[in-house]
C-alpha cells in the first residue's frame, strides 16, 4: 500500500502542476484538510474540495506560476513524507522564487488524500511525521 500511495500522491502533484484541477481534485477526498504553507502562517486550513479549490483561486491571485517539485518520498504506511522544492513567479512584481525547499505531509484512506500539510522546514515536517533526521537518512 505504501508504493500505492508514493504513486497517488505523484499523480496528484502532477495533476496540481498541469492544472487539471478535475484530476487533481479527484485524488483529494471530499472532506480533505489541506494546510498549505500560507494557511499555516495565517491560522487557517481549507477544508473540503470547495476549500481546496478556493485555495487555487488565491494562489492564482497572487502568483502567475506556482509549481511543487517532489524529489523524495518516505512511504510511512498511510501517510507519505515528501521532500522537493517549490518554483513561483509572483503575478504583480514577476518577482521568481525558484528552488524553495518544501516539504509535504500527506496522509490518504483507500486511495484517496485526506490531509495535507505543507512545512517549509524539513525538521518540522520530520517532527510533525514522529521522525528524526537520523530516520529520515535511514530511508525510515
């Protein structure tokens, strides 16, 4: 199952960066959690497909390019650690940011993605995973 879910998780990201937000929603499940990087520093979390989706149209507000790289996967049984980077043009300044580290927690049931948490520092999303670093250079 853990391979599975590496691989729906892949799918969805590519999906996210295609914008082919029917495909990319259809690996959420309906009543996801999802806690992007702004969320977090807002206090605020976008529940459900609705709330995934007005997540996109905030994104597109501020960014003409937003895209997630994911370079490593750490399958933790139904949940899967990502780590990669994040490449956006700002909409208003065309100011790039390009080669950002991120890293996602996401957590699935039967195939779908329930909650997803994104961390810019790598320890924290090894903390918020119940990992150390030494577990991550382990392959955990």
């Amino acid at each position: 199952m853990s391979q599975q879910n590496v691989e729906v998780v892949t799918r969805m990201s590519d999906a996210f960066n295609r914008r082919e937000l029917d495909e990319f929603l259809g690996y959420l499940d309906p009543d996801i959690e999802w806690i992007p990087i702004m969320a977090v520093l807002e206090g605020r979390v976008y529940r459900g497909h609705a709330g995934v989706h007005r997540w996109i149209e905030d994104l597109e507000t501020d960014w003409e390019t937003f895209e997630t790289h994911q370079e490593d996967f750490m399958p933790l049984g139904d949940r899967v650690l990502v780590f990669g980077r994040w490449h956006a043009r700002a909409r208003v300044s065309g100011i790039e940011l390009t080669g950002q580290r991120a890293s996602w927690l996401i957590d699935l049931r039967d195939g779908m993605i329930t909650r997803l948490q994104t961390f810019t520092n790598r320890a924290e999303a090894l903390a918020a995973a119940g990992l150390s670093e030494e577990d991550a250079r382990a392959g955990s």
